[in-house]
C-alpha cells in the first residue's frame, strides 16, 4: 500500500507514466514499484522536452540542472535537498600511463554531500516520497545509502530510519547515526536486510523505503552521472566506461542517460561499450555474463567491497542486456587486486576511492589484460565514494613504518633504510 497512489504528470515534471520493464504494462505515477500484470519492475517513462545544451548549462550547479530530464517538479531546485551533483571528472594521465592507456577519465563521486554518488538517487527520492504524500524517509543499505537517506532527511525535516548489516564498516555506521535518525543493524547480510525492508514496506503505510517502494524515482537519479560525464566531456560519449555493480541499477541508467542524450541531439550518435565491475567475492552477473546466461543466480556475499555486496542484484539481468547490447563485458576481481587498485589510483591520481573504486579498476586492469577492452579508446571510470568510508581495507598492520626520535641522526638512519 502507499501514502498516494495517482497524481497529475505537472507534479513530476515531463514524466507520464510507469512502465514495466518486464512486459511493458503502464500504470499512474504512484508509490509502486511492480508491475500489477506480471510483477516486474517499474520504470519511469517520460515525453521528453526539447532541451538545448546553453539551458542546460545555465541551470544551477546541482543535478537539478537536468530537472526536466528527471522525474521531478519544476520548482525542485528551491526544495529543501543536499544539492548533490556536478562532481569532477579527472583527467587520470598518470594512472592511464601506468597502464598503457590512451585517454582515462574518473567520474569522481568523493564531491557529493555524503561522499557518495547515493546523494544524486537519495535526492529524487525525497522529491518523489514528498510528491507522493509520505513521512519518513528509509532504506535498507550496505552504507553509503543509510549516510544519504540520513543527511538527506535531516536536511529536510523529516525522520530517517535506515536498516544496514550489523558487520558494516564502523565508518558508515558513524557516519549514519551523526544525522540524528534511527538507525537499525540487522543480523544477516544486505538481502536479508532488504527482505526486511519490503515487509517494512507493505506494512508502514507513510513510509518511502527509496530503493523499494519509491524505487523506479530513486533509480533515475543516476542518470545525472552520465549526463555530467557526457556535458563535462564537451557534449559527447566516451567509447568505453567501466561502472561498478551492486544492484546493477547505476550501470543501467548511465546508458539510458547516454541513449537520452542521443535522442535530444545533445550528444553526437556514437558508438559507446559499458563495462561492469564486481568482487569476485559477490560476483552474481559476472557469473552470468561468462556463462552466457540471461537469468542472475544469487549469491551470499563474502567480499570486504561491502558496498557491492548485494548478492540477489535486482538490475542484474538488465546489466546482461546492456553490456551486451554496447559489444561491452562484466568481469570481476579478488580481494587482494582491490586493495591494489585502491592504491594504485591514490597513488597516480591523488585520489582515495573506496573498495568500489579498487573493483572498478582492478576489472579495468582485467579486462585490457584478457584484451577486451580498447586501451587506445577514450574511457571513464567511476568512483562511486569516498575511501575514508572503508579506511580497514588498506589500514592493514605493519603498513605504517615505526616512528623515529626527532634527530637528523635518526632521520638520516631511517632515509637510510628506505628502498
């Protein structure tokens, strides 16, 4: 059940309808998330306006630059919101050296208000749960999520209650329960959490649950990543990018951005490949993709990339479609190859991404090695959050040298022994 159920299209911009992705079935604009006819999952459709790329540019400095793009009213920009987006996109000359590389590219997420790129999906969420009628906003996460529905709602007014797997990293619990709302560890892993939360869902009638019963709003915000990679780039597609898979949602909508673009003339029509990342420990579409299989099998967890530990991958067939479709791939990568692209990208770029990030390079390393991906072809790579959120992975004892007494004696000994 929901808080509201239809509405007029004016209160979601130039969004129309919900589609089922399954059997193509259309419902109102509500608080659902499944297909009525076959139970499959919802997406927003919309009748798309004529933008030119100069209106779009004059737009605030947030993702509300794209407003009408997205699901959203058109006053959203003057809603009380963290004002995610416009995240930098780095030249990496050093990392693309250190591989062989022509041109690469990070979509650097560490920007946002919690750090993550979660804020950009969080924020149409709330803009959709208010639209709709609800009073609290929730989620059940694997971190990033709880600290952006947490700050989100602080922002605005309203409580925030966020369920997380008990064994998640001490820094996104932290920083979750600084915002002041109510936060729940489950016994279990991300799915059972998530099961929780559907039955939380039915039951809590006021409650937007963001990635269950609000899902197909949330889900859109990631389109934001691939407009600004696309506008930052002057106004056109990278050949390759590599984007991380958790839920398969974020990958899914960066291609349904670049296909948007495409059909607006914003971008010219060219060729692109979209590449998926995943922890060989939680590597459900992976699998699949290498099998050649279009059906995802669950999996149970067991990666310290706790961020993608989603083992029953709701967008995962979807992922299959795309990577498919662009001519791209989904590989994965152990733990100790994560670690070592983490340090890798601090150490060429300056830039500490999280456990996502080492996926996402480690299966960037992968995939040029096993000569699937064109390293002479401009490519982006996504950061999705920040490395102070999963500080353990690379804070390993003996890591640190031991401290010297304050002397040159001791200083010059200690240079000394260096390698």
């Amino acid at each position: 059940m929901t808080a509201t159920t239809t509405h007029t299209s004016s209160r979601f911009g130039f969004a129309t309808h919900l589609s089922c992705r399954e059997c193509g079935a259309t419902s109102d604009l509500g608080g659902s998330h499944a297909c009525a006819e076959c139970f499959g999952p919802l997406e927003v459709s919309y009748d798309l306006p004529r933008l030119t790329r100069a209106q779009i540019e004059d737009g605030p400095r947030t993702i509300w630059r794209y407003a009408p793009l997205l699901p959203v009213p058109p006053d959203v920009a003057d809603s009380a919101n963290t004002e995610p987006g416009c995240t930098r996109l780095t030249r990496a000359d050093g990392l693309a050296k250190a591989l062989g590389m022509a041109a690469l590219w990070v979509k650097d997420e560490r920007g946002n208000p919690t750090h993550s790129f979660k804020d950009r999906v969080v924020a149409v969420a709330l803009t959709a749960a208010r639209q709709l009628g609800y009073r609290v906003l929730a989620c059940p996460s694997t971190g990033n999520l709880a600290n952006a529905v947490a700050a989100a709602a602080a922002k605005a007014g309203i409580r925030s209650v966020v369920l997380v797997p008990a064994d998640l990293e001490p820094q996104k619990i932290a920083a979750t329960a600084v915002y002041g709302g109510t936060l729940v560890p489950v016994l279990g892993s991300y799915d059972d959490v998530n099961r929780l939360a559907t039955e939380l869902a039915e039951e809590r009638e006021d409650w937007a649950f963001v990635n269950v019963n609000v899902r197909p709003y949330y889900a859109e915000g990631s389109k934001t990543i691939g407009y600004e990679i696309a506008e930052h780039l002057g106004w056109r597609l990278p050949a390759q990018i590599v984007v991380p898979v958790a839920s398969g949602a974020q990958l899914v909508k960066i291609d349904k951005a670049f296909r948007e673009l495409i059909a607006l003339g914003l971008v010219p029509d060219t060729p692109f490949r979209v590449f998926g990342a995943q922890a060989s420990g939680c590597a459900p579409v992976s699998a699949a993709f290498k099998a050649g299989h279009d059906v995802v099998r669950p999996v149970r967890p067991a990666t310290l990339a706790k961020s993608l530990a989603i083992g029953n991958p709701a967008d995962g067939p979807y992922v299959l479609d795309v990577v498919r479709r662009t001519g791209g791939a989904v590989a994965d990568v152990g733990d100790e190859a994560v670690v070592e692209a983490m340090r890798l990208l601090a150490a060429t770029e300056g830039i500490f991404g999280e456990t996502a990030a080492g996926v996402t390079l480690g299966v960037l390393r992968r995939l040029l090695a096993e000569g699937l991906l064109d390293p002479a072809a401009e490519t982006v790579i996504i950061n999705s959050g920040d490395g102070l959120k999963t500080l353990d992975a690379v804070a390993a004892p003996g890591t640190l040298p031991e401290a010297i007494a304050p002397t040159l004696a001791a200083f010059g000994a200690f240079e000394a022994s260096l390698p």
